[in-house]
C-alpha cells in the first residue's frame, strides 16, 4: 500500500486528507529480427512489398490492407491502403498470453491488416491483440498494458496524435513505446507523432521484417526502461531504508518529517511525533550477546509497524531509538497510541532460543504546533528523557504538561 507521505517526498502528490480522528486510515520494468524461412515469402500488392504469411497453395497477391476475398476495397491511386468502413466490437481480438511473453497491441480499424500485422510478430515470440478505435486503445493499455504499441495515425474514434498526448501525460503508461502506422501519402503526421514522444513510425504498406525489426526495438527500448525503474526501485529501498529493522532510516525519515510539515502548515492539518526508546538496551547486549540486541531490535520494530495505519511513518532514529510520524493525529489520539506501543513492547517478551527477553520501552510524544521540524523531534525527544526520569516503561507527552 503506497504511503503518500513518503512518496511526496520524491513527488509531489494531492496533500489533501480530511480529519476523521486518529486512525483514519490514509491510503495511498531481445529477440532476433524474424527472417523468412522456407515456409515463407513475401506476398506482394502491386510493386509494393506486402505482409509475410505463412506459404499456403491457394496464396493469391494480397492486399496489405482491407479485407481479402469478394468484397474488399479498393487500393487508393497513391498506392496506399485503403481505410476499411467497419468498426470492431471493444472486445481485444489476438493471441491468449503465454507466462513471460512480451504484448503487442495493434490499433488499426482494418481488422484484415490487424490479421497480417500479428502473424510475424507472433512468430518472432510475441502475443498480439488488437483493437479498432483511439478509444480502445486507451481502454486497452489501462486495463493491461502492453509493452508495444502500434497506432495506426488514421484511427477512427479519438485522433491517434491525441492518444499519444494521453498515454504520455500518464506515468503508468509514459515509458510504453508508440510506433505509428503512416497510409497517407506525407509523413507530416508521423513527424508530429514523433516530436509528440512516439517511438518510431512505419509507413504502409508494411514489409514484415522491417515491422519486427522496429517493434524489436522499441521493445528492447521499454525493457531497459523497465529494468532500469526497477533498479532505481531498489536503490531508493536500500537507500532509505534500515537493513536491521526493515523501517525508514534517519536520513530518508528526516526527509519525509520535513514533507508532513509543510502539508500540515499549507493545509492546516495535526500531526504528531513520537519517539521511542529501549530501556536498558545496553543491559541486553551485555547479558545476552550483540545477536540477541540485534534481534530484539528487529523484533520491536516488527510489533511496532503492526500497530501502525498506512499512512504512519516507522524509522530508527540511531541505535535504539525510533521516530514515529503519524498524520492526522490530535493530542488524545497519540497519548492513546503511544501507550499501546508501550503495551505491545512490554507485555510480550522476545523470543531467543530457549529464553525469552523481557523488554520495555520509554515513549514521549510532541503534537505539531506550527514549529519547525528539528522543533518538533525535539519536544519530542524531550519528553522521552521526562518519561525515562519517571522510571522508563512509560509514557510522556504534551496532555502531562
């Protein structure tokens, strides 16, 4: 569940989170180009090369674009395709995906070409789906997004050069590479395509080597990509995160406080800090070994993350203590949380071998009051020292002043 607290600290996202109380819940990465076997040739329409197709006795010089048999339409002058009148039901018409295969989407109103587009890419390993109209297209990639897109420019329904404004403006479907399909005569739309972020453009008729040579390389293109977020995922992981605990390390947590902070002063919002701290962790090293405190710590951290909602931020401040960021949280909901963490450290001893160790934490907690952050943790860590004084296993916080 995506916590929007931390991802602002990277984007920022729409900051506003009514108050319902304390626990309200805040919710949030090649193949070889085909080459033509003996079972294959290239079919040609007029002078111009065709679409591949598996060699059959009854091959006739076929168009590469409009339905075959009785009936097709007519090949324009210019030579190009001509557009077919009839619009295919929503529905994706191709190949069921195998586990792992790489996805081409053809959007093409011609559902005969859509046929003669997807039987070379099949056969180079990819499944193909195809739709009729710019709508289905957006339809298509929201619904299961493919790591190819080839978009004819004279699409019925919403422009082609529209549909590629959209899939760009949106992040989950930005890095999807568009290669255009081009009939017209001038390559004026293909250039405005590419100037728009398409990835490639491919005039009619298409030669079925040149199709999967230019969708292997988009392809190959969306898989670096791919691999290369991946990568980045990973090392905002590691860098943000503590590797014995599993929560937030100081340096990413510090970061995140300074993100709440300006969302509470521009909206108006509380929040609360709550730092946390061992009681005689050194006691625990010494007498059970740095394993055993190691264990303990990643232990607490455990019990702690499982008290918390979605939009609470868990760190480990340094050594044994940590920092808890809670959004929307008034004065009486933190007192309330506070002890339950408390509770929850101190009434289950850790398990260690055939011991079990007994802990306890001292918790102090600060609620926002339009201070800095530094002013804020300090409050906080102040009221941690106020707890330990009092005997540690206990709580303090702004309601004891």
């Amino acid at each position: 569940m995506v916590n929007p607290y931390v991802t602002a600290v990277l984007r920022a996202p729409n900051p506003s989170l009514p108050g319902r109380g304390r626990r309200l819940p805040v919710e949030p990465w090649c193949l070889a180009v085909l080459a033509p076997s003996a079972h294959t040739r290239m079919f040609r329409s007029g002078t111009t090369d065709g679409v591949m197709l598996p060699e059959r006795a009854d091959a006739e010089q076929l168009p590469t674009s409009g339905a075959a048999g009785e009936g097709a339409a007519a090949a324009r002058p210019d030579g190009n395709p001509p557009a077919s009148a009839e619009v295919h039901p929503a529905e994706c018409r191709g190949t069921v995906a195998a586990p792992g295969a790489r996805s081409v989407l053809v959007a093409d109103a011609d559902a005969e070409l859509c046929r003669l587009l997807a039987v070379p890419l099949q056969q180079a390993g990819y499944t193909t789906c195809s739709v009729a109209s710019g709508e289905e297209v957006l339809q298509r990639c929201r619904q299961d997004p493919p790591d190819v897109v080839l978009l004819d420019l004279g699409i019925p329904g919403r422009n082609a050069l529209e549909v590629l404004r959209v899939l760009k403006a949106e992040p989950r479907l930005a890095l999807i590479p568009v290669v255009l399909l081009n009939g017209a005569p001038s390559d004026a739309g293909a250039l405005e395509g590419l100037r728009r972020g398409a990835h490639d453009f491919l005039p009619k008729p298409v030669r079925a080597a040149e199709l999967v040579a230019r969708v292997q390389a988009a392809d190959r293109t969306k898989a670096l990509l791919d691999r290369l977020r991946q990568r980045n995922h990973e090392l905002l992981t590691q860098a943000s995160t503590d590797q014995l605990t599993g929560c937030y390390n100081r340096r990413f947590l510090e970061q995140v406080l300074r993100n709440i902070s300006s969302i509470a002063r521009r909206h108006r919002r509380p929040f609360c800090a709550v730092m946390l701290d061992v009681d005689h962790f050194k006691d625990v090293n010494d007498t059970y070994g740095h394993c055993a405190g190691d264990l303990v710590l990643s232990e607490i951290a455990r019990r702690l993350r499982g008290r918390l909602r979605s939009g609470d931020v868990l760190g480990r401040w340094g050594g044994e203590e940590f920092l808890l960021l809670t959004p929307e949280t008034q004065e009486h909901g933190a007192a309330e949380l506070a002890e339950s963490l408390r509770r929850e450290v101190a009434e289950h001893p850790v398990p260690h071998g055939d011991e079990r160790i007994g802990v306890t934490i001292s918790v102090g907690w600060a609620q926002w009051r339009d201070d800095s952050p530094e002013g804020l943790v300090a409050r906080a860590d102040h009221n941690l020292y106020v707890a330990k004084r009092r005997g540690r296993n206990c709580v303090h916080g702004d309601l004891n002043h």
